[in-house]
C-alpha cells in the first residue's frame, strides 16, 4: 500500500494529502492505529488440511466477497474527477461493499447509477434539523442503500493543523458535498452538534427500516446501550484519528467491545488496516469485518477506478495468502488464539 501513498501525494495537491493523510492534533492516534497492528503478532497452526479457502462473509444480508469493505471518506473527486463513481465501480468489481460518505462530492442516486452491480451503504450525521436528515435518508434509500452508518463520534470537528496550515477549510469551485443538497437552497453544511443523543437513534428507526449501523464506538458501555437502542452492528472506529486525539487504537479496543455485546451484534472496525495479516489479526480478535480508507483513496488518486481495483485485489489476495499460511479454511475459523501480544 505504500507505493500508492507515494504515487497520491505526487499527484495531489499538498493541501489535499495533507487532508487525506492527516489527523487531529499531534496525529498520536492516527499513528497508533497502525502501530497496533504492528506490535501484534500472528501464530499459525500446521498440518490442519485446509486446501481451500473462504474468505466471504455476510453483514446484514449484504455479501462481501472478503472482509473488507470501503469506509467512507469524503470529498473523492479531490483525488480524481470520476470520484465516487470510479470508487463504486471498483468496490462492486471486488465484490465488496461501499460505505458512501454524506460528504461525497457525487450524490448518492449518481453512485448508485454508475455502478448498479455496487453493494451500498450510505454514512449519516444525523443532524439537528431532522427533517433534512429524514430527507437525506430518503434519498439513500432511493437509491439502494441497504443500511445506515451513523456516525457517532461527531459532536465538534475535530482540529487538524495540517489543514489549519494549508487554509484547507472549503472545497474548491465547481465542487461541493451533492448530498447535502436541499432544494432551490442550494448545499447546506454538514452541521455537527453535541446535542445528538440516543433519541435521535430512536427517530432515525422509526423513520426507516434500514439496519443502522453506529460508527465510532469505543467505549463497551456504548457498546452495551447500542445493541439495548437497537443497533444491527457497532463499528469499532476513531475516525482515522481524525477527531480527538490520544484515544486508543481501534485494535487495543476491539476485544472490551467484542465482549460487551456479547455477539448480539456484528463488530467492525476501522483505523490503521494496510495488510491482509492486519485483516486477520482483527478478525481473530472478534471482528466480523474491516473497513479501509486511506488506502483506497491513494489508489483512486494513483490511477483511478484501476488504483482502486489494485489496492482491493492486493487486500484480498493477501487476506488469503495469510489464511492458508495460519492453517485456517476460513475468516470464520479465526480465534484469539491466532495472536500474541509481545511481552
């Protein structure tokens, strides 16, 4: 994945890496999601006969063909003009689910009609003014979505100085977040307020059947009351250490929110994911699947809809390569077990 970080911030504008690649703070979160990876070591087994290998898996009645899904991430078409359109085509040709940020710079309808074989999620910040969001709901649904991924850990932006540095703070002309159009009014902001509580969950089911996933969990007593709210599935995630710096890496965490939910739930998690061995390292600790970010958007700003199609068939062949290497037959054999923590 390293080669398609180098090639992006070649071709990017230094502002729009520096958004892309950066975090909040000192970055000390965005580093240790990585790191958390690294300081985990796997342990395989021998002699298990497992020839053939499984690396599907089902979330909420949506088929992946690996565990990996496209997080979401705004603002595509900074990293090439097709944008999420390209993103779409390439998930859908992995076979794999994608997570459409609110903050896409192509509406949802229109990444839905470039890539109708596409699985879609759509990610919510529910917002204030809750007929608008009843109206963005809506529209996701229209198009095909067949979840809900609420974002939860929003109550303020978080401050990013890389993009304090650079002035970064709106999209350049001729490109805005489609979305959050609303009418003859033209494109409302996403409005972030910690006034967002448990009710508004409680709204967003009344209002629509789809499954709603709540995404930046990290406490188990959060985990606990979001399976007791109705939540289909809980995303492990700091936002790509994007908000507030110095919480702990989505991977030290996973384990306390594996077991607050006690399996009522799938558990996902984003944040630091490079490697198919990070894939089964997190799986192995009790998540169902994984969501990458950065990752696919240096591939999308290397070459396109093929930058993308590379980083995701890289995941998946790797994914594999680890699983037959561990004696596993399938991402559901995976077990604690499987790692080791260095003393």
């Amino acid at each position: 994945m390293r080669e398609f970080e180098a090639l992006a911030r070649e071709r990017l504008d230094p502002a729009h890496y520096d958004y892309f690649a950066g975090g909040a703070g000192d970055e000390v979160t965005l580093r240790a999601n990585e790191a958390a990876f690294e300081r985990l070591a796997l342990l395989p087994r021998v002699l298990t006969g497992a020839e053939k290998v499984r690396l599907d898996v089902t979330l909420l009645g949506s088929r992946a063909a690996m565990p990996v899904l496209v997080a979401p991430t705004a603002f595509h078409r900074l990293a090439h003009p097709e944008g999420e359109r390209a993103t779409a085509r390439a998930a859908a040709a992995a076979e794999t689910i994608m997570i459409v940020s609110m903050a896409s710079t192509v509406a949802v309808e229109e990444v839905a009609a470039a890539a109708p074989e596409a699985v879609l999620w759509f990610q919510l910040y529910v917002q204030p003014d809750l007929d608008f969001t009843e109206s963005i709901v809506r529209r996701a649904e229209a198009a095909g979505c067949r979840a809900l991924v609420v974002t939860v850990d929003s109550p303020a932006r978080g401050r990013r100085d890389r993009e304090l540095r650079h002035g970064f703070d709106d999209l350049p002309d001729g490109l805005c977040c489609e979305n959050l159009r609303d009418g003859d009014t033209g494109v409302r902001p996403i409005v972030m307020s910690p006034s967002i509580s448990w009710e508004h969950l409680h709204r967003l089911r009344r209002i629509t059947a789809l499954p709603i996933v709540l995404k930046g969990v990290l406490h188990p007593e959060d985990a606990r009351a979001a399976v007791l709210h109705g939540a289909a599935a809980v995303m492990v995630s700091n936002h790509g250490g994007r908000q507030l710096d110095t919480v702990p890496a989505t991977l030290d965490l996973l384990p306390e929110i594996v077991a607050a939910v006690c399996g009522a739930v799938p558990v996902l998690l984003d944040g630091g994911v490079r490697r198919g061995t990070d894939v089964l390292k997190a799986l192995a600790l009790g998540a169902t699947a994984v969501a990458v970010g950065r990752p696919v958007v240096w591939g999308l700003a290397a070459d396109g809809e093929r930058g993308v199609g590379r980083v995701l068939e890289l995941l998946r062949d790797e994914i594999e390569q680890a699983l037959m290497m561990c004696g596993r037959a399938s991402v559901r054999d995976l077990d604690p077990g499987l790692v080791r923590r260095p003393c």
